[in-house]
C-alpha cells in the first residue's frame, strides 16, 4: 500500500462548500483527495502561487476546485489545509478566490500562533 504524501484538514468553509454538492460530487471530491495524498498528479492538485494549491475535481463537466495551504510547522505528518471550494467553468482560477484563500490562510496561522 502506498504511504500518504500528507493529511488534509478541511476548514470549515472547505467542508461547508463539500457538504451542500450532491452525493456523488462529494464521493468524487474525496476520492480525488485521497488519490492526491498517494501520488504526485498535477490534474489532481497543483500549485498556483507561493502559498496556494487547489485540489481539482472535475464532474458532469463542471470543475469543483478547493484550495489549500500547506501547514509544516511540526514534525508531524505535513498538513494541508483546505480553505474554501467554488465551481468553476474555466481553467483559470479567479484572483479573488486566490486572496480569499490567502486572507483564511494568515487567519489560520494567527489563531494556531494564539493557541486556538
């Protein structure tokens, strides 16, 4: 069996967004999560700044995108946070949401810094 790459974390707008796609979407999405964290597929997850991955699931022609941060702080198995997921219909990806991932990502990090 091959080892997990990381673990993810789903915030809660990430599994909000999950949550209100039917039943067959949310399968797809974790099984495309979980097809991620085994191998290194660019279709599946990539990087599109410094900070900012998206976890892509295309279903019924429709793209689902949730992105994600890394969280390497501990030694601990690397985790990887989902903020938030959208449909999308084109390959590129909408600045905003690229900033809105950034803005919950420096929430993140500030709250874990506090101890929440």
């Amino acid at each position: 069996m091959e080892e997990k790459k990381f673990d993810i974390k789903l915030l809660e707008e990430a599994f909000e967004f999950i949550k209100s796609q039917n039943e067959k979407v949310q399968d797809k999405i974790f099984y495309n999560i979980r097809k991620a964290q085994l191998q290194n597929d660019p279709k599946l997850f990539k990087k599109l700044n410094q900070n900012i991955w998206e976890l892509r699931t295309k279903y019924a022609g429709l793209q689902y995108r949730i992105l994600a941060f890394w969280d390497k702080e501990n030694n601990e198995m690397t985790l990887v946070c989902g903020t938030h997921g959208f449909v999308k219909k084109t390959d590129k990806v909408s600045p905003k949401e690229i900033e809105k991932a950034e803005k919950i990502r420096i929430n993140y990090f500030d709250q874990k810094k506090k101890g929440k």
